[in-house]
C-alpha cells in the first residue's frame, strides 16, 4: 500500500517544513509515502491565510523548486518574499533513494504538467471525470514530456496519476441510490 498526500498546497507551508514533514513520513512509511504538491485550489483558503490567489502558482514554482533540492540532498539557500532559508538542509535524508515519489497536480491548465516535467516528478491528473479535465490528459502529458525534455530530465507514463471520485458500496444500487442527491 502506498501512501499519498492527495494534494499538499505549497504557497500554504514553508517549503524546508514540508520537506522535513515528508521525509520523516518516507521514514515512517518506510518509502511507501508520496508528496502531491498544487497551488491550492480554494480562493477562501488562500484569503483566509493572506495569499493572493494571483500568486500560488508562482509560489508553487518557487516553493517545488526548493523541496525537490532538500530531498534531494542538497544544502539550500533561498529567498523570496514569503520565505527565507539559509544554509537549510534537512535532518535525515529521504528514505526512498535518490528522493520519496512527487507528482504535481494539473486539471485542465498546463501549468501543473509543465512544473512536473521540469523538475521530471509524477503528474497528478485532477478532474479526469468531467469533460474538460479528460479532454486536457492528452496535451498536458504532451506538455509534461516537452518540460522535461527542455530542463533535461525525464518523465515516465508509470508515474501519472489519473484522479476521479469513486464511491464504493455492497452493491451498486445501493451506491447510486447513495450518490443520488449528492
């Protein structure tokens, strides 16, 4: 059984406290835990904490960059506005050699797939249920695959995530008469 965060919205947390929080799971889990990291989806939570929501992507970008760094051994030194690491490196390393398993969320924008294929991480396809979110796999695996090839790294179909809603029940009347009204 492998564990995975579902979506971690990185504008939310300093990047040197997710990645630590990560790594101690990739221990605990012993290398069965997997970061899912995106923007943040609801507008009411970035307000709530103060964020514009014009910016989480771009925090996104400075953030992921930052988190790939320290997993992946390295000592970082970093500033921008909402955070400023020194000389950060994390107490233990990953457990899961050369870093635990990333994947960057991505529903219909390419801007996900585009960050993924970058930083060569896992894509986390949300909203492959509705049409929009399903006419979008094809040409944000194809963006995924040309971000990598761009930055040098490499990305494999075994790491995509495709995420649709489920709903399980004994039998399956019994489950559409659950989901019904909602």
């Amino acid at each position: 059984i492998r564990l995975g965060t579902g979506v971690s919205s990185v504008p939310y947390h300093n990047p040197f406290l997710l990645a630590d929080r990560m790594c101690q799971l990739d221990h605990q889990t012993m290398g069965r835990v997997m970061l899912g990291v995106g923007p943040g989806q609801l507008p009411s939570d970035a307000y709530m904490m103060g964020i514009d929501t014009a910016r989480q992507r771009h925090m996104l970008a400075e953030g992921l960059d930052v988190i790939v760094r320290l997993l992946s051994g390295e000592v970082v030194t970093a500033k921008t506005d909402w955070f400023d690491l020194r000389d950060a490196r994390l107490q233990i390393g990953s457990f899961t050699q050369p870093h635990l398993e990333m994947a960057v969320a991505s529903a219909v924008t390419p801007f996900g797939a585009r960050l993924a294929g970058k930083h060569g991480l896992g894509l986390l396809s949300f909203a492959a249920s509705v049409p929009a979110g399903y006419n979008a796999l094809h040409s944000n695996w194809g963006m995924c695959e040309a971000a990598a090839a761009e930055h040098g790294q490499r990305v494999d179909r075994q790491n995509w995530r495709i995420v649709a809603p489920i709903h399980l029940a004994p039998t399956r009347e019994q489950a559409e008469a659950e989901v019904r009204d909602g």
